[in-house]
C-alpha cells in the first residue's frame, strides 16, 4: 500500500513522513479512527514505508525488495494481529489460521469493518474477539531476530476486541518492547482500549475522509459511473466503506423504501384492504426484517420532516428516497411527525419484546391513515 492510495489524511500523511524522515519513530502508535476513516489502509501505507530501502519524498518506492514483499502482504517482518472467530476446523483459533483470508480482503480494499470481516471468514452471526492465546504468538514472532528488514512491524487490527489476558501481555510487550519492533494499533473506538495500553501508545487521531478527497476517490470507483457522486458524498459522511455500499444500493434497502411507499400510499388513500394485505406480509418477514424495515421507516420520516426545512445539508436520502420525497414530504409536518416516529419505534420495540407482529403492523397501518392526513 502506498500513501498515494489512501483516501484524503493528508495531514496526517505529512507527520508521519516527517517522524520517519527525522528518524522519531514511536514504537508503539493507536491510529484511532472511525469506520471508513482509512486508519487500516494508512497504517500499511506507513509501515511499507518504514521499511522500504528506498524511501522517496512522499512515498515508498515500489520496487524494493521490501516494497514488492508488502505489496502482497508476505513480508517476513510484517505481522497482523486480528480478530478471529472459533470453527469446527479451528477451536482455539489465532490470527495466522485465517492469514489467507486476511491478505487476499485487505488487498481486494482495506477499507472494511468488523461484519465484513466476520461475514468472510463465514461467521456472520459469531461474536468474534482477538482470543487470550493470541498472545503466545505475539511474544513468539517479536522474539524471532527480523529476517529482512530494520524494524520488525505488528500491525494489531481491532484492539478493542482483544481478550484482556492477552491485552495485558501486550501491554508488558509494548512497556519493554524487543529491539526495533514498531506496533500499529489500528482501532475504531480506542476508548474500548484498556487506559493502560492506550496511554503506551502514541495517538494518532483520525477524522472522517474530506469530502474533497472522497468524491476523487470515488470518481475512480468502476460503479460510481452514472451515480450521483454529489450525493454519495454527502451520504457517507467521510466513511468511504459507507460510500462504497450506498454504490450499491442492496435489496434489504430497496425492500424497506418500496414497503414504506406501499404503506403510506394505501394510508392516504384509506386502501384498508390494502393495509390488510401490507400488514399481513410484513407479518410473515421475521423479525429482523421487521426490525430494520421499523428503524427505516422512523429515518425516512425524518428525512422527510426535515427536507420541508429546505436545508439540502440537513438531508440523508438516497436519488430513489429523494425522488419519493419530492411529492411525500409536504404530508410530514409538525403535527405529525412526533406521533408517527413514536408509532414506528413503539412498534419497533414491541417487535424486538417479542411481540405479535400481526398485530403490531396492523396497529401501524392503521394509526398511520389517521396521522398521515392531520
Ligand atoms: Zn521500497
């Protein structure tokens, strides 16, 4: 990876450059960053650059040795430490039984979270952590003499999900570090971090991507052609992971706009029949379906509420949200939008207890043809 494929940062690119061009290497660093930000993407970046032999001005040169070694992620003095979930094949897993895996997602985008993560190691549902005798091989491989390179580099991806008896080993590691070992620490909510590692390291805090930079970057994306740019920007709010899946729109989503339509419509046009059919069907969804359809519901009539204030900068919604809005907002006012979103989150409750959700929908189908016309 280089610095040139990092999403925007540039300020952040620049004191990292600095540290190593003035030889102030810390040894251990938290590149603390929200989701999407690029903290993963940035923290290759600098370690291809740290080790490279030889540095140019702003990046790694590409051609070295080691360059070529990080270029595939084979380095042998490049380790990752990551969360990892148990499978029948590995009941006491590491992060080295699942390197494959790991090399081939961060090289295809470093720029995905934790439910990608786990959903490609197939383990969707799995509660996945960085488990206690992960850190028997982290003592090991620091405790190898580095075979290539000048800095031994352990990049930790998801502190926050590590088990504490292998946090607290870490932590010794990091106190009384082996010689040149350089540990990156790449972490979305660093305050899930024991204090103790954290104020080991040195932090690098990572805002949201600029917009500037994303729409660049996004123009470059295959899928982005023909999309509204503008609006995916707007929409991702800095999270280029975000921007990437709003370019492509998933059926869960299209699903939850074309059944609140169908909702609304028959309410308007006191349809009860309609409204009949309707709550039947998302009786017969399951209930995390039903979940996200009521939290969906409860952000577009935001969304709606909000456009009457004709605050473009106030809005989130999508070309097709938008294009429904056009003629929906104006029946979304002061005199209903308290009531309706409590419908929905009652509901949304209701359903979550367990309840009946027969009944919940057609509670909500018909409170909603009352409120829809105040
Ligand atoms: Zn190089």
């Amino acid at each position: 990876m280089f610095f040139r494929q990092v999403i925007g940062q540039e300020g952040i690119k620049r004191s990292l450059l600095q540290s190593v061009n003035d030889g102030r290497v810390s040894h251990a660093q938290l590149f603390a960053g929200p989701d999407g930000s690029g903290n993963l993407p940035l923290a290759l970046a600098y370690a291809q650059y740290v080790s490279c032999l030889n540095k140019q001005e702003n990046d790694s040169c590409g051609e070295c040795p080691s360059c070529r070694k990080y270029h595939k992620l084979i380095h042998p003095d490049l380790h990752f430490v990551f969360p990892v979930v148990k499978t029948p094949k590995f009941k006491d897993p590491v992060s080295d039984n699942f390197l494959e895996e790991w090399r081939a997602t961060v090289t295809k985008n470093a720029y995905f979270d934790l439910d990608q993560w786990f959903g490609l190691i197939g383990a969707e549902n799995a509660q996945g952590l960085i488990y206690s005798n992960e850190s028997e091989e982290i003592i090991r491989k620091l405790n190898l003499k580095s075979f290539e390179a000048e800095f031994k580099v352990m990049i930790i991806w998801m502190p926050e999900k590590m088990h504490v008896a292998c946090a607290n080993k870490l932590l010794k590691m990091i106190e009384e570090p082996p010689n040149k070992t350089l540990f990156l620490l790449v972490a979305e909510n660093e305050e899930d971090l024991i204090v103790t590692i954290r104020s080991r390291c040195q932090l690098v805090k990572f805002p949201p991507i600029d917009d500037v930079s994303m729409k660049e970057a996004l123009v470059n994306v295959p899928e982005a052609d023909g999309a509204n740019v503008d609006t995916i920007v707007h929409l991702a709010r800095g999270n280029f992971r975000k921007a990437l899946e709003l370019l492509q729109p998933d059926e869960v989503s299209a699903f939850n706009l074309e059944s609140f339509k169908e909702l609304m419509r028959s309410s308007y046009g006191r349809k009860f029949l309609d409204l009949f059919t309707w709550s039947e069907s998302m009786s017969n969804i399951g209930r995390e379906k039903q979940k996200s359809f009521l939290l969906y519901g409860m952000k577009l009539l935001r969304e709606n509420f909000v456009s009457n204030l004709k605050n473009s900068e106030l809005v989130f919604m999508d070309d097709n949200e938008a294009d429904f809005s056009k003629r929906f907002a104006p029946f979304i006012n002061e005199r209903n939008i308290i009531q309706l979103s409590e419908l929905f989150e009652e509901a949304f409750n209701h359903i979550a207890m367990n309840g009946n959700p027969r009944i919940i929908f057609t509670d909500v189908a018909f409170k909603t043809t009352k409120l829809i016309r105040k």
